[in-house]
C-alpha cells in the first residue's frame, strides 16, 4: 500500500491518453513508442534505486472538454488496460501510431506520482525494436507548474497537492468528514458482501476496509470500477477528501446498484427454466390422466404414433425389448434435451428396418428367365448358361443359400444389367450399393452412436430404403475399396459375404444383430488383384471377357441403336445407321472391350441428326393440345386435295406418335462423310501394325489391363556405347527383370541364333541397347512379356523384321522355359480387334483357347511355343 513520499521538484512525465492512474491502484503497461522507452530507460532502467515518474492524462484533440494547457508537438503512445480488480495488462497493439506529428495534444494540468515495482526488456524481432513492460503503483497527486522538454521526453517541474500529517489530523475530527466516511464504509461494506456471495471473495477486500485510511480507500475502490474518462478526471481532479469520499461513495453505490439489476435479471431466467421444468411434470401428469380416461389423442401424440409403428415392424423379441427400453428412456427425456433427437432417429430407424417384409416371389419360370437374360444380353453364353444353374437350385431349393456372384470384367461389358437381370427374374427389389473409393470401415458397419453426427452403414440404409428383407443387392467396384487408419472395409465385407456370419451381422450403429442371409448378394469388379484372398475366397468368380466385333455389331444393332434413338426423340423414319457404318465405327472409332464408347459415339450421330430434323421441321405448339402441321406434311396433304390446316394430337401420346405426325421427306442415312463430319477423322487404321513394325527391332506382344486385353509394342534399338541395357516406358519391375532375363538369354544363344560370328562373341562390344515400350504415360509390368523382348532383340540384332500380322505372349525364364501367362482370351480377342492375323502362344496356354468364340479363332493362325524357346526361335521370325 502507497505510504507518504516525498517528491522531488522536477519529475519525468509519462503521458498516459485517455486514461487516469489514481493513488494506490496498480498497472501494469508496456512502452513502445521511442519517448516513453528513453524515459523508462533513462529514470528507470538504469537507476539502481526505485525512480518516481509522473503519470500525467492527456485528452485527444478530438475531445471537446476543457483542457488546462496544449502544446503542438508529437506524443508516443503506450497502451494499457485496467482489469476489475486494479490491476492491469497491456494488450500488444499501438491503437494511436501513425498520428500526424503536429496534432494539438492536450495535457491535465494534475496527474500522479508513480513508482516501478516491476520492470523487464524485450526486443521484437525481426525489428529489433526495444520495449518495457513496467509495473506502477500510484503514490500521490501533484500539480503542474511548468512542461518542458527533455530529449525525447517530457518533463515537468510539479508541487504536492497530499495534505500534510497535521492537517489530516485536524479534518479527521470534522464530523461531516465523519459521517461521509461513515456512508462510504457502509456502502463499500455492501458491496463487498454482494460479491462475496457472488464470487466468494472478499476477505483481502474487508481488512483493506479496517486498515487503510478513507481517503485512501476512495481511490482504490473507484480505480477498480470501468468508468469514463471525465469521471476518472473528476476523482483526479478531488484534492478536498471530503469532495473525493462523496464522489467515490456515489460510484460505489451506482455500481452496487447495477450488479443487483444484473442479479434481478438472472433470477428472472432461471425463473423462466423453473417454468419450463414445470409445465413439463404438468404435461406428463396430464398424459397420465388422459390414459386414466381413455381420452388419449394418439395422433397427436408423435411418440405413441412412433410405438405404433415398432409394434408392426415385426422386431424379433430381444431387438423388441432393446427397442421397448430406449422407447422408455426417451419418454423420460425432454424434446430440448441433447440426446433426444438422437435417441429418436435410431428408434424410427428400429422402425423402418425390413425385420420381416420380403418381396412375395412368384413361381421360377427358367424359359422366361432365359428369354429375359437373351433380350437384355447379347453373348455372354457361358455367364447365362451359370445364372440359369442358380435360379434352378432356387427354384428347387427356395431358401437354399447359394454362393455370392462376382462379375469380373472390364467396364462396360453388362456387369451391372446382369445383376439386375437376376433380380427381374427372381421378382425381388434391386439396390444397387458402390463401394468404389470406400476406405472407411464405418460405410459398411455404421458409425458407434456416441459419436456426432452417426449414421447406419450402407448396408443397412440400402435395406431401409427398399423396404424388404430379401433383394438382390450389388456390391458395385468391390476392387476398389481402400483401407487407412479408419479400418478396411474390405476386411468387414468378410462377414456380410459369410453365410454362416451373415445371420447375425452386427451394425454399429444399429447394436443389434441383424439377418442379412436372405439378400442375395452379387458382386462386380474390374480385376481380381486388389481384391484380398479371404473375400474372394467367399465369392464365385465369373469372368466377363470383352467382346468381338462381331458380337458388339449385334448388340449396336439389336439394342444401342433402338436405345439412342429413343434418348434423342427419333425413330427409324428420321435416322438409320447401317450395318456397314456401325462397322466402320466399332473398328476405326472405338477400340474396347466393352460398348460404352461406341454408344457415345452412336449418341453423337444422334445428336447430329436431332439438329438437321429440328430444322427441318417448322411446327411450333399453339397450345397444350393442338399442333401446327410441318411444311412438307401440309403440302402433301393439300396437294391430295384435304382442307387441313392444323391437326389435334392428344399430349397423351409418346414421342414417336407425336414425331410420326412430322415425318420428314426421307430419312437421315449415315454415310462415311457424315461420320467424317460428325466423328472426326478415324482414330485407328489397320495399316498401324504394319506401319509401326517396318523396321527390325520391333516387335508386337499382347498384354492384359484392367479394361480387356491390349496390343503392346515392343521397341528396340542399338547405339555406340558400353554395353549398358536402357529401359523406357514406366515399367515395372517384373517388366523390367523380363528386358534383362531376354538380353541375358539372346547373349547365351547368340551363336545359335547366327547372330554373331566364332571370332566376334560378343553381341553388346561397343554399344548400349535401348528398349522402349509405347505410351510411356501409361504404367506398364508384368511377366508376360518375355517372348516379346526376345522376339524384338533378336529382330534387331539380326536385322530381320518381325512380321506384321504376327503378335504374342508368354513369360521367358533365364534357362529358355515358355511358361503360361493369365488372359489368353481377352488378349486373344484384342489381337483380334487389331486386325492381327497370327498369334503365338506358350504350348499349355491353349487349352485357354476353348474360351475364344470360334469364329475369332477361325479368323486367327494360333502358333504354339514350345517349352524350349530355342527351339521355336524360326518361329519368331518373317
């Protein structure tokens, strides 16, 4: 606490803006500004005893009150903040930089003697810029009798306004002073108790009371209380205590008074809860009642509806009692309180589920499956002929649990439609479930209820959705689920796909076990690879190769066509494409294995024809039901002499009545220049082969990808150099241990092979190989490439080209073993796409061949490779 001082006659002043340091109080302030960091460091800082500077307020230009003298020059600025208690902080910003150096500032002619019970340095980087944090305590009031400069600084020569000993003696027996200090006591004494039951705190507060003198205390208590300026002027300004009692006693009580009016206020609320806590117990024992009468309102009751709807939702007995007990809790619980709505949606989920409601299956027709599967597919015999099995041994054994379909296959080849075609055959509802990207385990088991935001997994939405217990439910791109630190869904796929687990499966979310054993499931993926053992373990694989021109000429015909036409509004009056268009586009427009680029490109001659139609036609609607006749429908119909004007056609009618009524003169029919025009310039020739194998060194392999089979080149060169082997094309490392095991071996065979002479042995003296395989964008690896590099290095060593109609396939071991690769069929078929005439193939890979349709391998001279390569090098050759 602040004792007597004695102040010197000249003292440092340290301007504070807008603000008022009173004796007693405590602040605590950080300087920045160059003068107010000269000061503390010149008075301060580098004094050993405790310095006394004075704390002087200075108004804004800005402020309008009166001011006791100006001066117009520059001022730094420091920022402090006051808290409740009279202790203070600083906060890190200069709120007044930047003011114009010639601003009027305006000083208080009383301030305050300060000193530091607290100092510390600070540099700011990266400026370097120096700064204090100085903590003050108020010690006296003074006068300004003069302001002057020192450096940067002020300072100002000032006279005491404290009274003296004696004085404060003799008005300490005054009894107005008496009774005033009385008044402030007992005011300060209530609002110390007011807090105290509010903050519980107080006890430093009442030994201040019984220790330190009034006067003193005036101070304190009004440097604790946020009010203005002019008010924090006015108490500096009280040099009469009897003044400066009277005015601290009238802040004391106004703030005393606003915390009582914040007391009211909080009482009011929670008076308000109370109310609302109240009418709740009124509202149940009103249902109570109401139950009691049988006056109950079901209807409006959402809850006794909800209870309604669990009862028929045919819950087996222990998932109705779980279901019966968080029914109850909710009840308890009020719509505001936060679990209610939550409790609420996994209770009308219980609801919703399919516990008992299946699809009503009518009697397995096989023909009619047949004739259904043949409309819908094209080919596919051998996939058919296996879905057919399955709806036998459904139809003899209804409940028998056959194994879990997986269609693999490249995209577009009917993976999809076949799943669906099996649920249109067995009369059950279709859902379709895409796990492509899926790497949460949660998509699959639901999300734990307790965490926000929980929903079911997809499994159970699907079955919520189709309302049955029994459907035929896809799981779409099952190889391309992933797994991260949120689980694997391919690990909880295991027991959705496990007959014997699958009776029981336990969602998260739903913490109930449900049966899952009567959904059929069907899988599709586009390879086998990404898919884990255990779950293709539970899985019947059937393989969907891609299709041969042939076939998809058929499906163009038989089902693209009718289907575009339809999508773009026409029919066959407005557009036909033959046969031979249709060809040219599958063999120069599109190479695939599936269809779905030749239905784009289909759909673009639509389009096309659409806008020459359209332009054609003239009509425009008059009204809802009446339609204007085309030009050439009118003039036909008057040249036979009708009187027509306009024809009334009912809006019931579809798209080709109403597009039979403006039949053009003659249909649109595709030629190559329309396809030119429309499609652009061919993308293949079937002069690629030849053109890109002219050279020795080149060769053609087949490779299998993900969307069918594919041609691969194969490109070598020789050049000057050391002997090195170089390998281009984002090639693996099986492709590239392939390149290194097929030079290693033509090196070993090279006297065999006439490729070297008995004097000069050595194939790589004096120069590096290169071998490049095309579309280096696109990753490449695998073994199968093997015969290929040999096929290329010995072309380039012997200078003999390979020839063009001729590709193959086969791994090649580093003792000259042909060994089987994966595939055959798709890699057959692309050859076949390829316009490839031969084909080699390892010996025990043609018993693939039975796969391949056979008018593909009429089409194609199929060579077999020994298991000896050397054996078969002539083979290789032109």
């Amino acid at each position: 606490m602040a004792e007597s001082v004695e102040l010197p006659s000249r003292l440092a002043i340290l301007p504070f803006r807008n603000k008022v340091l009173l004796p007693g109080a405590i602040i605590r302030i950080r300087c920045t500004s160059p003068s107010s960091v000269k000061l503390v460091e010149q008075e301060l800082w580098q004094r050993e005893e405790k310095g006394l500077i004075g704390i002087l307020p200075v108004r804004d230009s800005a402020e309008t009150a009166t001011v006791a003298s100006s001066l117009s020059q520059g001022l730094g600025t420091d920022t402090v903040e006051r808290n409740p208690k009279g202790q203070l902080g600083f906060p890190d910003a200069h709120k007044h930089e930047g003011k114009n150096a010639q601003e009027v500032i305006h000083w208080h002619n009383r301030g305050v003697a300060a000193r530091a019970l607290h100092l510390s340095r600070g540099v700011e980087k990266p400026s370097g810029r120096v700064t204090y944090i100085v903590v003050l305590e108020g010690l006296c009031r003074f006068n300004v009798q003069e302001l002057s400069t020192r450096g940067t600084y002020y300072t100002a020569r000032i006279t005491s306004l404290d009274m003296t000993k004696t004085e404060m003696e003799q008005i300490e027996q005054d009894p107005d002073f008496m009774a005033l200090s009385r008044q402030f006591k007992a005011t300060a004494t209530e609002l110390i108790s007011v807090l105290e039951q509010k903050q519980k705190t107080g006890g430093r507060t009442k030994v201040l009371l019984e220790t330190v003198p009034v006067h003193k205390l005036a101070d304190i208590f009004v440097a604790s209380f946020e009010i203005s300026f002019e008010e924090q002027l006015s108490m500096l300004d009280s040099v009469d205590v009897k003044v400066r009692i009277s005015k601290a006693t009238e802040l004391v009580d106004r703030h005393l008074q606003s915390i009582r009016v914040a007391e009211k206020i909080t009482q009011k609320v929670e008076g308000q809860l109370s109310k609302s806590q109240k009418e709740f117990l009124l509202r149940q024992q009103m249902r109570a009642i109401k139950e009691e009468l049988g006056d109950n309102d079901d209807d409006e009751d959402d809850l006794a509806a909800l209870e309604r709807k669990m009862q028929g939702a045919g819950m087996p007995s222990n998932i109705w009692k779980h279901a019966q007990r968080e029914l109850r809790r909710l009840k308890k619980m009020q719509p505001q309180q936060p679990g209610y709505n939550s409790s609420r949606v996994y209770l009308e989920l219980l609801a919703d589920l399919p516990w008992q409601k299946a699809s009503e299956e009518h009697e397995l027709d096989l023909k009619a499956a047949k004739e259904r599967l043949d409309t819908d597919h094209y080919g596919l015999v051998k996939v058919k002929q296996r879905i057919i099995e399955y709806l036998a041994v459904r139809k003899l054994k209804p409940d028998a649990r056959g194994p879990v379909l997986c269609f693999v296959g490249p995209p577009g080849v009917g993976k999809t439609s076949l799943a669906s075609s099996i649920a249109a055959a067995l009369g059950r509802k279709f859902i379709r479930i895409s796990l492509g990207g899926v790497k949460d385990e949660a998509d699959i088991r639901g999300h734990r209820r307790t965490y926000i935001g929980s929903m079911p997994g997809r499994l159970i939405e699907g079955l919520k959705r189709v309302a049955v217990n029994n459907p035929v439910m896809l799981l779409d791109e099952i190889d391309k689920t992933g797994s991260d630190v949120r689980g694997d869904p391919a690990s909880a796929l295991l027991e959705v796909l496990d007959p014997e687990q699958n009776k029981t499966f336990n969602d998260h979310y739903l913490n109930v076990p449900y049966d899952l054993s009567k959904v059929i499931f069907v899988a599709t993926a586009n390879r086998i690879q990404p898919i884990p053992p255990p779950l293709l373990d539970r899985m019947e694989v059937i393989e969907l190769p891609g299709y041969t021109p042939e076939e998809k000429l058929k499906i163009a015909m038989q089902h693209l066509i009718p289907r575009v036409l339809d999508q773009h509004g026409l029919n066959s009056d407005f557009l036909q494409i033959p046969e031979a268009m249709v060809n040219i586009v599958i063999q120069r427009y599109t190479r695939e294995a599936g269809v779905r680029n030749l239905e784009r490109k289909l759909a673009a001659l639509a389009r096309a024809a659409a806008v020459t139609v359209a332009e054609q036609e003239e009509a425009v609607p008059l009204s809802k039901d009446v339609q204007r006749l085309g030009p050439p429908l009118l003039e036909s119909r008057i040249a036979d002499g009708a009187e027509v004007e306009m024809e009334v056609i009912p809006m019931s009618v579809n798209n080709h009545d109403i597009s039979s009524a403006f039949k053009v003169s003659s249909p649109l029919i595709v030629d190559e220049a329309m396809l030119e025009k429309v499609l652009g310039p061919p993308r293949y020739d079937d002069r690629e082969t030849a053109e890109r194998v002219a050279n020795p060194g080149v060769s053609v392999g087949l490779v299998w990808t993900a969307v069918g089979g594919e041609v691969q080149f194969v490109e070598a060169t020789a050049m000057v150099g050391k002997g090195d082997l170089h390998l281009t094309g984002q090639l693996g490392d099986v492709i590239k241990e392939s390149a290194q095991i097929a030079l290693t071996w033509v090196r070993a065979r090279a006297t065999e092979l006439n490729l070297v002479t008995a004097e000069n042995s050595n194939l790589l003296e004096g120069r590096d190989i290169h071998v490049h395989f095309p579309a280096g964008a696109v990753p490449k690896d695998g073994p199968s490439a093997g015969v290929t590099l040999v096929t290329s290095l010995v072309s380039l060593f012997s200078q003999k080209r390979v020839r063009a109609d001729t590709a193959m396939t086969g791994e090649m071991t580093l003792r000259g073993l042909v060994l089987p690769v994966g595939g055959i069929k798709d890699k057959v078929l692309a050859a076949h796409r390829y316009g490839i005439k031969r084909v080699i193939l390892p010996e025990r890979n043609l018993k693939d061949l039975v796969e391949v349709p056979s008018h593909v391998l009429s089409s194609l001279e199929v060579t077999r490779l020994a298991t000896k390569i050397y054996n078969n090098h002539n083979k290789l050759g032109a």
